[in-house]
C-alpha cells in the first residue's frame, strides 16, 4: 500500500524534479493568473470480493487547477450481485431462512496530479480517499435503512495510477490500476461470529473512465494566428 501510494504521487515528483533546475521557488498559487477548469466522469472499477471478480461503478468529478492539479469528489457502488443465506431467529426459535444481497457503497475525496497533460498519451496519479457502508438486504424490498441486515461503516482508500489518451480538448479516456483497502469492518452476527471477513473487500483494481471537461488551452486556426 505503501508503494501504490508512493506511485500514485510519481508523476507530481517528476513535475518537481523538473522545476528543481530553476532557482526561483514556484507554488500552486504565487500570484500567476491560473487556469481553473473541471471535469466529470463516469467510473467503472473491476475487482475482486472474497477472490471473486467485482464490479463496481459510479462516478466524480472535479476543480482542475492549471490542467494538473484536481481536487473533487467521487461515489461508489458495488453493481454485481453476492448473495449470502441467514437463518433469523425470534426468541430463540427458528423463524425462516433466507437469501440477502450484499451492498457496498463509498465515496469522499478524490485528489490527483496530471504529469505533461498537453501530450497526446500521459500518466497521471490519484488518489481517493471515502467513506461508506457495508449491509445485506432482502433485493424484493426497498434498499433503505429499514431493510438493512448488519450495517458496517467504513473506510476505503484507493491510490492509482492511469494513463491517459486526449482525443479531443474536452475528452479523454482515463486508464488506471491501483489497489482498494477498506477498513473499519467489525460487525459480528448474534453469535460472535464476523459478519465480513476483514479482507475480503481489499483488492486489486483496475479502472476505466471517459472524462468530459476542459482539459487544455484553446487551439488558435490559422487565420486567428
């Protein structure tokens, strides 16, 4: 985890490893007019659950400083289906058995760095930072509180890196691989037992956006030139 987050931040080292040949110290902002664009996208993340594959999908979207530097927010939310069988009981006595469906959503922060955006294929680095819950529910009824089995609020931290395509000044493919932690899992059942296991939920990612927004300075034609 420790190395996804050191290469998550690779690209912001090499932009400063860059400007280490200049005397002249540079800040985010230090009085230079900056560029304050945006961008939204739709996520589609691919995982794994207890060693089975996972898909999630959601979206983000955030504030682009100097078409670099993005700070913003995102959501989660597991889309295939993982079905457990609980026996619920009323005083001690069976009452029936039946089949859950098992919910994890997240979201929070989504912070990053985009290294030489102007090129055609770049890298970039992120990280997003969430909270969320974990529950089961009856997939018949309403997914609200009221029919939630077993709640867990967590934590989830994800760091990355991406490659990115530009295809157009405000559209681009985003390519990423990075890992999933989630913490904060503890709910046990009425005999002790856990109800998650505890690394179940950390894994491997691989991602796959289309990003919409201003990624780059307006091209002069010739005849504005």
């Amino acid at each position: 985890l420790n190395l996804l987050f050191i290469i998550a931040l690779l690209p912001l080292l090499l932009k400063a490893q860059e400007e280490k040949k200049d005397n002249n110290f540079q800040y985010l902002f230090d009085g230079k007019k900056v560029k304050i664009t945006g961008f939204g996208a739709p996520i589609h993340e691919f995982s794994a659950y207890d060693k089975e594959f996972a898909y999630c999908s959601g979206g983000g979207g955030a504030v682009l400083f100097d078409y670099s530097f993005f700070f913003g927010g995102y959501g989660m939310d597991l889309s295939n289906r993982f079905d457990k069988v609980f026996t619920l009981s009323i005083n001690d006595s069976l009452v029936y058995k039946n089949i859950y469906k098992l919910k994890m959503n997240h979201g929070g922060f989504w912070i990053g760095y985009i290294y030489k955006p102007q090129s055609v294929v770049h890298f970039s680095g992120s990280i997003k930072a969430g909270w969320g819950r974990l529950a089961y529910y009856e997939p018949q009824y309403r997914m609200d509180k009221a029919d939630e089995f077993y709640r867990d609020d967590i934590f989830v931290l994800t760091p990355q890196i991406e490659a990115e395509i530009n295809f157009l000044r405000w559209l681009k493919l985003n390519i990423g691989v990075g890992y999933r932690y989630v913490g904060g899992i503890g709910t046990k059942d009425e005999d002790g037992n856990e109800v998650y296991k505890k690394n179940a939920f950390n894994s491997p990612i691989a991602s796959v956006s289309v990003m919409f927004g201003i990624f780059g300075k307006k091209q002069k034609n010739e005849n504005e030139k």
